[in-house]
C-alpha cells in the first residue's frame, strides 16, 4: 500500500478500534463479528494491489434533516459577508426545479435557457475550478455543492454525453478511484454497512454445510467485500470439518468495465488461493443481460443461487426483472436501497422527474452534509464527491428521465416492497445479531448523527432521520 501511495495515513478515520479480531461460529447460524484493523494473514482483499502477471504498475507512480425549500435566508446572509462565496440560494434551486418541471414537459428547449442561466452564475462567482478535470475544486454548504452536480447531470442528459460510449477507464482514473472509494469507507459508515448487512444476509440465508454457493452481483463495484465473505466461508467450513467451499460469482457490469473486472478477479483470485477456497467468477455485460436475460448466466446443479442489485437496477429493468429472478430459484434475494430516490416511506412513488428530482437532491444533500460532519479535510470531501458520489448522481438522474420519458411523468408506480410481493416474493427478517452487530458499527463512528432503524422488514442507516441505506431480504 505504502509503495503505491495509496496507504490513506492522511484520511483520519473516524472509526474507533477494538483490540481484538473475532469471529463467532455456530452449526446453523454463522455470524460477522464487526471488529478493527487487525488481521490474521492472509490479509483480505485491497482493490489497490495489482496482482496482474503481464504487467508491473506502480498504479500512482506519476446536524438535522435538510429541507430544500428553508434553505435561502441564513445562507444569503453568510454569502453578504464572504464575497468568494457560492452565489447558490433558493433562486438558484427554484431554477433547477423549473428545468426538472421541464423534463416532466418535454420543453427541453427552456430547460437548455435556464441551464444556460444558472451556468452564467456559477461562472461568475468563480465556483468551478476547471482547470483540475479529475476533482473540482468546489466548496460552499452540502445542497449547494449536491445543486451544482445536479446541474451538471441535468446537462448531461440534454447534450447526449450521459451515453455510455464504451471507453475504457485510464489507470490513473482507476487509481483515483480506488482511493475515493477507500477513502469512503474510511470516513463514512455507509460503505461498511451496505458490505456488513449485503453479506450477513447471504450468511444467514446461505448457512448450513452445504458450501456450493453461486452469487450474481448486478452491482459488484471494487469487490471488497467478497474478501470478508470469503473468510467467513472459509472459517465455517473449518469449524464444521466440511469440504472447502465452493464460491461463485457472476458480475453484471457495463463494457467499460473491463480494466476493473481484470482486478478483480486477480485480486480475488489470489485470495481465495490464500484461504483454499474454490473460487470463480465470470463476467456479463449489461448489454447481452439485457439481451439475454439470466440465459446470459452460466448456472451448475446443486448449488445455492443468491442474487443481489440495488434499486439502481430494480428502476432499470422494471418490475419485470423481479418476474426474472424468480424464475430462477434463488435461495435468497438481497435488494439494497441506497439511493433513497424512491422518497421516504409513506410517500407514493411516482414517475414524476421533479419530483424525484428534489427526492434526489436532497438525499445527496444529506449525504454531503453526513461527510462534511467527519471534519476530515475538503480534499478527501472533494475527491468522494468526484469518483464516488457524482457518478451515482448522474446515473440516478438518468434513470429517473429515462422512467418518466417511458412511462410517462406523474403516474404513480408501484413501490419497491410492492414490486417484490407482486413477484411472488417475501420479505424475511434479518436476525437479532445483525441489529446488535450493525449498531455496534455505529458505535466505532466518531460522527455523530447516524443511527440504525427497523423499516418493516429492512435494516436501515440513518443520518439524523433520513434513511440513506436500507437492506432487505427476499424469499421466493
């Protein structure tokens, strides 16, 4: 890590450490022990180290819940004294909710004069530095930073340059990535929660002595989290003097995909190696899924299907794709919800872009404000901002233009948990140990402000009462 210089030293982490590494094993119940930074060798998965045997990289040698609408006076007041300031209040926020009002419309012709308005400010308050193109240089309070990558997202979408195009990510772009993402998961909660209930729940639906497990990821991202999946199967098996078990994964990914599915599965690769685990993966480009649906996915008899997607995918495939899974036979069905695009329970889903729109942009708010509170630095902040957080703005608000475009915007749909019911599916409670291990996550948090809640049948991360994570499990 050190030799890479990507040993993050300089992010504090705002988790505090215990001194001993634990892990709890039981003939039917096999559970995660949350514990810190000690590791017994092998070491788990590091999406930093390159493996690859063709060529030698040295990969960087070279505090309450936000309301959209009161947002404008105390913040007019601050800009009045600091004139390097954001020039972003409610006027600037009214403006882009006219341009999502826009979409709902279909009048992209005003939708491009009020951008080009609000582009006119932002250049003259001098708030873009684009001179940086890997991380700009932005500041100003977590709506007004969310308000210019929305912005920027609802460009995107205007001229065309949200399709993808097929090219394949630089090194360098990697690099920065990777440490973006590190550097999430150091100062934030939400990274470790997702990775903690993600994999307690296949732990928990999956045990027993049978180990020929085969998990098909639509949202696979760097695969850390395989490395502690990996252990805990290794140590179960271990414990319960079983064959060593057999893991399969299958990654849908786009096409530019292919730099970062080649580390992946050499990291992974390697690591399972290390811990004497039969260990595959394969990989299935969004286009020939879409094409082929799970045809696409190679499937072997006497093995445990587990399928996970987040609402990401649910909202671009349809309800549709639930009737897929099904059919299938999965042993379980992990759906996480980190977007919060769908709104805040009691609230009827709809294809309306505004609406989802301002849903949008205030739950990124939340999520800024949640990492400004980490106190960690503006340059990490900015970095998670850029290779972290943009690209799932954009993706969101793409998603979201795409649904209203094809069904038609103001129509209420059905919701997530509806969806699942309507293919048949049902909810299943994550234990006991998951709530007692997911607070005590929380409780290695210095921040203050988020908590863990019980939605029905979802585990749920909150930051003060906005739900930002929310994993569930489904049963066919």
């Amino acid at each position: 890590m050190r030799e890479l210089g990507l040993h993050d030293d300089s992010v504090p982490s705002p988790f505090k450490t215990a001194s001993t590494n634990t892990t709890t094993t039981n003939a039917t119940t096999h559970h995660q022990i949350i514990t810190a930074d000690n590791h017994d060798h092998p070491q788990p998965f590091d999406p930093t180290i390159a493996t690859t045997t063709d060529h030698h990289f040295n990969l960087f040698s070279d505090n309450h819940n936000l309301n959209l609408f009161q947002v404008s006076h105390d913040f007019q007041n601050n800009n009045n004294n600091n004139n390097n300031n954001w020039n972003i209040g409610f006027d600037f926020i009214e403006d882009l909710i006219r341009v999502a009002d826009c979409f709902d419309s279909d009048d992209l012709q005003l939708a491009q004069v009020i951008l080009d308005r609000l582009n006119n400010r932002v250049r003259s308050s001098n708030i873009n530095n684009n001179n940086n193109k890997g991380v700009q240089q932005q500041g100003g309070r977590p709506f007004q930073r969310a308000a210019i990558y929305f912005k920027e997202a609802l460009e995107s979408i205007l001229s065309g340059s949200n399709r993808t195009t097929g090219r394949l990510s630089s090194w360098a772009e990697i690099v920065q990535t990777i440490r973006a993402h590190k550097a999430f998961s150091d100062i934030s909660p939400i990274p470790m929660f997702t990775q903690f209930t993600t994999n307690q729940a296949l732990l928990e639906a999956l045990g027993g002595s049978t180990f020929i497990i085969h998990v098909i990821d639509f949202d696979i991202g760097l695969a850390g989290h395989y490395a502690s999946l990996m252990k805990e199967l290794a140590e179960k098996s271990e414990s319960l003097r079983v064959n060593s078990p057999v893991l399969r994964v299958t990654a849908v990914v786009p096409e530019e995909y292919a730099v970062e599915s080649r580390l992946i599965r050499e990291n992974l690769t390697q690591f399972s190696q290390d811990l004497k685990i039969r260990f595959q993966i394969d990989f299935v480009l969004v286009r020939v899924f879409e094409a082929l649906s799970f045809k696409a996915v190679n499937f072997r008899e006497g093995e445990k299907i587990a399928v996970i997607f987040s609402s990401a995918v649910l909202r671009r495939h349809g309800g549709g794709f639930l009737g897929e899974v099904r059919r299938v036979s999965p042993a379980v069905v992990v759906f996480v919800d980190g977007e919060g695009w769908g709104g805040e329970p009691g609230t009827a889903p709809t294809t309306s872009f505004r609406r989802n729109f301002v849903g949008g942009l205030e739950f990124y708010s939340m999520v800024l404000e949640s990492l400004d509170a980490a106190m960690v630095g503006s340059e990490w902040v900015r970095k998670i901002e850029a290779f972290v957080l943009k690209p799932r703005i954009v993706m969101a608000v793409e998603a979201a233009s795409a649904a209203a475009a094809a069904v038609g915007g103001g129509r209420r749909t059905a919701s997530f948990r509806e969806m699942f019911h309507g293919a048949g599916m049902r909810p299943v409670q994550l234990s006991r140990f998951a709530d007692f291990q997911a607070e005590c996550l929380l409780g290695k948090v210095q921040v203050r402000g988020f908590h863990v809640a019980k939605r029905q049948a979802e585990l749920v991360l909150c930051w003060h009462e906005r739900a930002l994570v929310a994993t569930s499990v489904w049963r066919c």
